[in-house]
C-alpha cells in the first residue's frame, strides 16, 4: 500500500513512491523510541547538545540535496527551499547554543525554610505530524527542542513530502542519535490516532489545518495526552500611515507571495485608511500583476506553483465563490493547472464566504476602513489569531494596536520577520501552543517540583 508519493506540482509527473507503514512497522516504531527514551534522556545535556549540533551541521551539508527535493515535494521556489533549510540549520543550532538554559533548574522564593526548584524533565516519545508547506523548517521548530529535553521522536510527514521525511530522518541518524531517537513513520490517519492512543507516547505535535488539529486533539483529549496544535491564518495586515508607500507595497506582496502564498502566517487581508486606500490598492495590485508564475527550479522564480492540483481547484473554488457572491478581482484569479495567478480580490463583506476564509494561495483581499478603530475591529473579526502586521508611523499607536490585535504574533512596519529566537504561535482557532524561542521547550516538559526542607 502507498498514500506517501512524490508528485511534482509544476509538471504532474509521480516522481516517487513509499510504502505506508504495517501495523507492524508501526508498532516496532514506537517501541524503538520507548527503548531510546531510556538512553537518550539519561544522556548530558551537553552531550544532546552536541548531537543536535551536528544535525545543524547535517542541513548544511545537505543543503542543495534537500532543497531540491523540496521544490519536487510542494513547488517551492529554489531560492526559498534553500533559504528553508539554512533557516531550519540555523533553528537546530539555536536549541544546541541554548540547551543548558532551557534545561536548567528554576528556584523558587518560598515563604518557609528550606529550597524549591522546578526540574525540567522529558515527558518521553511525542509524535509529530507535519505539513507539506515547510518540509524542513516545520520538522526543526518541532525535534530541534524535544530533543535538547531528552525526548525521542516520531515523525509522520505529510503523505507528499516522503522524500524529504527520509533524508531528514538519515540527517538525525547520522548526527549520532540512539537508534529510536528520531524515527519517520509513514503512517495513515488511522494509524497516527493509534499511535496518539498508546501508553508508550506522551504527546503530539500538530501543524495543519484546522480539521486536522481538531481531529488530533479530539483523539489526544480521549487518551488524555498532551497537545500542541499549529493550525491556520488570515492575518491582517494593517496600513495607517506610512513615509514610504513603494516599499510598504512592496512589503504587502512579499508577504502575500512568501511560500507560493501558502503560509499559514502570510498576510491575507490588507486592511488600509481612507486617505491611502486608493493609492496603495493601485500600486499593490500592479505589483502583483506584475509577478508571473514560474518554474520553481529557476535561481529568479518568485511565485512557483501551489502544491498540488488539488490545491489550485480549492483555491478556484473559493475566488469563483467570492466573485458570484459580489466580490471584485483586481488582478489574477486565474490559473494555468497548479499555476495560479497573484490575486487581489476587493468588495469583500462579511456576508461573503472569504471573508471567513483563509485563502492559502497567492490571493489577497483589500478593505477600506476609516480609522485605527475600524481597522481593529476588522482585523479581530475572524477566527483565526495567528500573526498581524502594522505599517504606521505613530509609535503610540503602534502599541495602541499591538495592544488591541487578537493573535499570538504582531510585527509593526516588517514582515519575513520570523527568526529562531521569536516565539511562534496563535490563539482562537489558529492554535494552542508556541514554537520557536525558549517558549518551545516548555511544551513536552515535566516542570517538576522538588521541595527540600531546612
């Protein structure tokens, strides 16, 4: 049996395929990490360190390798795929430099005699299952920290990233791991939620959409199991004034294009004043029009192909939807098979399906509002709250919207922003948990108490 395939979305063409996992393989899986937990977590933090460090190392030697199969798995432009597995060495390298920090004891002051510190233990094997839209770097904010913890891992890719889930697994196994530290599992659905239901795991990690997080955690809430859910995003991207308009635009459309527009933190809905509405509408849809998509394996492609046939018709679908329901296409709204031109849709309403939705595509809504209120409002009616952007040269009032912006992540006047240190996450449906940053390490830990008298 074979749900794990390589399929080109730029020419159609299968390109590889991998058997799915028996019940048996399954099984020897988990038994394998439940053995190395034994190892693993008893090893030095600065011996883990060591470890993780060179998987870092690993990335980077693999770097041409990996990135090309990248762009075959989900179409990324080369250049892009590069800077995803630079990025992912660089997040692996930060959990290495920082283990004996996220690892330490924290004391407490207590009111009686004695000491009391929090110890931060291993919870023990955590399942990850992860998206197609980031094949390295969604893989590194996961394993990079459990593993400077002391926990082992078992890795179930999306069903068409096979190729990169195998040489990632070789990229951990030759940087010195325990057998069973990191294992990859092809796995179905059904098998995952096994998974999620033995004994032997004591958490999952989930970056998708929002069916599947919930699907996950229903499965890890009958189970009583730990999980942390990195799910969708339709984050605003807020203009109130700006001293540079061309570069702002130009901001919006990198934002809006980063990933083939498949980021679940991409900005989705442009949210612009009055007194620059019409302006930056004009020069922002010019400025996506004038970007083509391309080969993705060509060193200039800014916009490859979405990541796979059913991802363009899906995308069809919602604009076809918008535009007999009133809205109005600026630009694009087109495609050429998995192609699909740069979007901007305009006269969206709150009756209108898209203005629920999350467009995961080279596809932007622009809306008209009248002040900093207004934009607020706007921008916190949904229910997603994973990232925002600001563009405003009032600093107050940057933090006055900070403030005011439900989402786990607010960048004011930049964007591509994200760095290994930044905390990553949301709140509503967008998720429950942070990546990235120290705040990662606190996920699939014991903060275990131990109290020590006079």
């Amino acid at each position: 049996m074979t749900d794990y395939a390589v399929v080109n979305p730029a020419t159609g063409q299968t390109v590889a395929t991998y058997d799915t996992f028996t019940d048996a393989q399954a099984q020897d899986a988990i038994a394998a990490a439940a053995a190395a937990f034994g190892t693993w977590s008893r090893t030095s933090v600065a011996d883990r360190a060591a470890v993780v460090r060179r998987i870092a190392d690993g990335h980077r030697a693999r770097r041409d390798e990996l990135a090309a199969i990248i762009v075959r798995e989900m179409g990324k432009p080369i250049a892009a795929a590069l800077g995803e597995v630079d990025f992912a060495a660089d997040i692996i390298e930060f959990y290495a430099d920082h283990a004996e920090q996220v690892t330490a004891d924290r004391p407490i002051d207590i009111l009686g005699e004695g000491s009391a510190v929090v110890r931060r233990a291993p919870l023990g094997v955590l399942l990850g299952i992860m998206p197609w839209n980031f094949p390295a770097y969604q893989v590194a904010r996961f394993a990079a920290p459990n593993l400077v913890l002391g926990n082992t891992i078992l890795l179930k890719h999306a069903p068409q990233c096979p190729e990169s889930a195998a040489l990632l697994e070789r990229i951990y196994e030759e940087a010195g791991l325990p057998d069973g530290a990191y294992v990859n599992v092809y796995l179905t659905n059904e098998q995952a939620a096994a998974t999620i239901a033995d004994p032997r795991v004591q958490g999952v990690s989930v970056t998708g959409s929002e069916r599947a997080g919930a699907a996950v955690a229903e499965v890890a809430g009958r189970h009583l199991k730990k999980v942390a859910l990195e799910l969708g995003g339709s984050d605003p991207f807020i203009l109130l004034s700006t001293d540079d308009l061309d570069a702002t635009v130009q901001a919006a459309v990198d934002a809006r294009l980063d990933n083939n527009g498949q980021s679940c933190n991409g900005a989705k809905r442009f949210i612009v004043v009055d007194d620059l509405y019409d302006d930056f509408v004009s020069r922002f849809t010019a400025a996506m029009a004038a970007v083509a998509a391309s080969d993705p394996t060509s060193e200039d492609t800014i916009l490859g192909p979405l990541s796979s046939e059913a991802a363009a018709a899906r995308l069809q679908q919602q604009i076809d939807t918008a535009v007999a329901q009133g809205a109005t296409v600026l630009a694009g709204g087109t495609r050429e098979g998995t192609f699909f031109a740069p979007t901007v849709l305009a006269d969206v309403t709150p009756e209108m399906d898209v203005y629920r939705e999350e467009l995961f595509g080279p596809a932007a809504v622009v809306y008209r509002v009248t002040d900093e209120d207004a934009a607020v409002r706007l921008a916190n009616d949904t229910s997603f709250g994973l990232g925002s952007y600001v563009f405003t040269t009032d600093a107050a009032q940057a933090q006055r919207v900070a403030d005011a912006i439900q989402a786990g992540m607010v960048y004011v006047n930049l964007v591509l922003a994200d760095s290994p240190e930044l905390p990553f996450g949301g709140v509503k449906r967008s998720g429950t948990s942070r990546e990235l940053g120290l705040l990662a390490a606190d996920e699939f830990v014991n903060k275990k108490l131990v109290r020590i008298g006079a």
